[in-house]
C-alpha cells in the first residue's frame, strides 16, 4: 500500500504545477510528481505572453522573477517577412501588455516551488514507470522504480510525447511539430532589439526567433509546424542554414557572435480527441495545448490546468469522477482558447501556400500606426480573437495589401515571363 493522496500530477512543468497550485488553493492533497532534479532546463522560446502573465502574478511567480532580474519584457521587436520587410515597432505602450522572455530553467522551477508552497507535495527525481487503476477500489497506482503512491485522481502533465497516455490509449499518435533553441552569449551579439521572427518561405507556416534575455543572452530557436514544405527531420539544417544564409538574420547578429550547440523539443499541436478518462485528465503538451500557427503552448498549458483544477474541485465536492462528469474540463478548454486551435490551423495552412499574405501583413503595419500593429500583435498573442481579422480596420487594408503581393509576385512575374515569349 502506498500512500494515499486525492490527486497525483505527473510532470512538474508549468501545466502540472500550475494545476497543484490551484488544487492546493482548495485543499486538496496534491502529489506533484517531478522525473528530474530542480533546476532542470526545457528546449523552448522562452517567450510568455501576457496571458501565462496573469497567472504567474496570481502565484506571486511573476515578481519573484522581477525583482531577481530574471525577465525581460519584449518592448521592441516585430518581423521579418518572406521577401525581407523588416516589421519593428516599439510595443512598450500596448495596454494589451508585452511579452517576456524568461528562462524555462528558472521559470519552471519558480511554479514548482510555489505549488509546493501553498501545500502541494513535490517529489523530485520520480521517473514515472506505470500506472494503473483499481476499479473496484477506484484508485490509481503510480509506480516510481521502487515507490508506490495512490490517488485517487491522476493528471498527465508528462510532456508532448506522453508516453503515459499513449500507454492507456487515450493518445493515439506522436507529436507533429518540433523546435530548436540555443543559447547565443551576451556581449558577443549585435541584435539590438528585444524580439524578431523571421517568417522564411520555405520554412513558414513555422519560422525562427530571438528572444533577449535580461543579462544580453539571446534565445534562437526555430519552429517546424505542419503544413508546409519543412518536415522535423529538417531540422537541424534549418537551424543552422538559417544563421548562415539568412543576411537579415546574419546582419541582426553580427559576426562575432558565439552560439551553443541546436537542442530541439517536440511539439503536439493543436489539442488531442479526448483528454479525459475515469478519474483522469491530461493537460498541456501532452493534451496538445499548443497553437497550430505560433508553436505557443506556455498560456494554453497554464489555462488549461486551471481549468483542470476547476473541473476537479468541483468532482471532488460532489463526489463524481466518472469521465462522463469529468469532459467538462474539455469543454471549458474550448470554450477558453481550444475552439482557437481549427482556425489556426487554417491559418497556417493558408500562410504556407500564400507566403505573400505574410507580406502584405508587413506592409500595411509599416504604413499605419502603432495602434494597427498592436490590433495585429494582440491577435497573435491570443489577447484578441482571431474574429478581429475581420473588423474593416484590419480586414480593408490587409485584403488590399494582400491583393497588391500576389498581384507583385505570382502574376506580374508570370506575365513578364510569357509576353516576351510572343513577341
């Protein structure tokens, strides 16, 4: 017999240690399972936008972070698009709020500790092997080498490839998407802004990033995403190729810069059937809580654990966990940000075969004011949603501009090439 706890969370990252904050909120026995040691690193953009925001501040996470110098919010920055428009404005007074860039080493520890802080106990070094649930008893036995705990409520928080699920069957397939990041040393860079992506044809509906960190480091990282011609296994020619034949990349830069070896993370994109069971849930990467067009995962993986939280205090207090009852944390992740993730997949889809609409969208936040590009960038950022394409503010004069790309580049081309013919 093991011990006994209401819930066991298996994966301390920011979506299951989200999830054992919020239960601990209520007091419910939470078991926080952790397979490394803290600190332990996670291969990522380090980007985290206003939404995963709010509930780092709620945990007091977000100012632990500040007042260590352990952040920094993007306040200039923008895109490169296809054919090299250079997108850069200075977001500092976006009311919708900035980004921020913070170390997934430093971060993931930050919420683990502050779940363990409010009651949440937290194993590290605890290697999930197994589990299994006793019906008839109606508990889960979770098995760590030669240790047992028992809950009664088992959330899987075990990453993209979740091997868990996929050894319960509740996911069926392996994940879609993969990115890459290393470390450029500060000091030895010439990037002078705090954030650009670059939207490279052949890499889009994915692209590459730099993110500054507070002490001049810079995350480079570059994202595969379905869709397009790129496919995971060209990963690390992408990454590399990109530094070196990219010349706006190249020029941002500099010459001089030192840079570590590419690691690179799956990804599981756009949400999975079912992420429930009987007296079970899964959240974040596992769940596929990451959106279709951007590679974000770190707001949807927060949400939906609170949204998990909220589904399991509620089970607990009428004494159901069936997985009848339990669906209803699925459908309050769509109705929150999942209902998102078919129209980005669209998108993704559409920006892959139509690079030009990427820039048209750089043209026509060049030509108009700040308050566009940040309409644009909140829309992106998931503060706005994706409906707001259509307001006639932004929907006029990026149709018009997306009307002159193609005009530009796919028929004018095509004309000069076949009027010489019949001369």
């Amino acid at each position: 017999m093991g011990d006994l706890y209401d819930v066991a969370i298996v994966g301390a990252g920011p979506a299951g240690a989200t999830c054992a904050w919020y239960l601990a909120q209520h007091d419910i026995e939470v078991l926080l399972l952790e397979k490394a040691k803290f600190p332990r690193d996670k291969f990522c953009g380090d980007a985290v936008i206003p939404r995963a925001q709010r509930h780092l501040q709620r945990m007091g996470v977000l100012q632990q972070l500040i007042d260590a110098g352990e952040c920094l919010f993007t306040t200039s920055g923008g895109f490169v698009s296809p054919t090299g428009i250079e997108c850069l404005s200075d977001s500092a007074e976006n009311p919708s709020g900035t980004p921020m860039s913070v170390k997934r080493i430093i971060m993931d520890e930050r919420i683990a500790r502050a779940a363990q802080s409010v009651g949440a106990e937290l194993v590290e070094e605890a290697a999930v092997d197994k589990v299994v649930f006793d019906e008839r008893a109606g508990r889960w036995a979770v098995r760590s080498g030669s240790r047992r705990f028992e809950a009664r409520v088992l959330v899987l928080a075990d990453g993209a490839q979740s091997k868990l699920a996929r050894s319960l069957g509740i996911v069926q397939d392996g994940p879609q998407a993969i990115c890459s990041r290393a470390f450029v040393d500060g000091g030895t860079h010439d990037f002078e802004t705090d954030g650009i992506c670059y939207m490279e044809r052949d890499l889009l509906p994915g692209y590459a990033a730099i993110f500054r960190h507070p002490n001049d480091e810079l995350n480079y990282c570059a994202y595969i995403i379905p869709g397009g011609k790129a496919v995971p296994s060209d990963l690390k020619a992408i990454h590399y190729g990109l530094l070196e034949n990219n010349p706006i990349l190249r020029r941002h830069l500099g010459s001089g810069y030192q840079i570590e070896p590419m690691r690179g993370a799956w990804l599981r994109l756009g949400g999975i059937p079912k992420s429930y069971g009987d007296s079970l849930l899964i959240v974040g990467d596992a769940a596929g809580h990451i959106d279709p067009l951007t590679g974000e995962g770190i707001q949807f993986a927060m949400e939906g654990a609170e949204r998990a939280a909220e589904t399991l205090v509620e089970a607990f207090r009428v004494g159901r966990f069936d997985e009848r009852f339990l669906s209803a944390y699925q459908d309050a992740c769509h109705r929150e940000f999942a209902h998102k993730f078919p129209l980005a997949r669209k998108a993704s889809e559409l920006m892959a075969r139509y690079p030009e609409l990427v820039d048209s969208m750089a043209r026509v936040a060049n030509e108009r004011d700040d308050e566009f590009f940040f309409a644009w960038a909140d829309i992106m950022m998931g503060e706005a949603p994706w409906s707001h394409f259509l307001k006639p503010k932004l929907a006029l004069p990026l149709a018009a501009a997306s009307i002159r790309e193609l005009v530009t580049q796919r028929l004018l081309p095509l004309g000069q090439r076949v009027l010489p013919g019949r001369a």
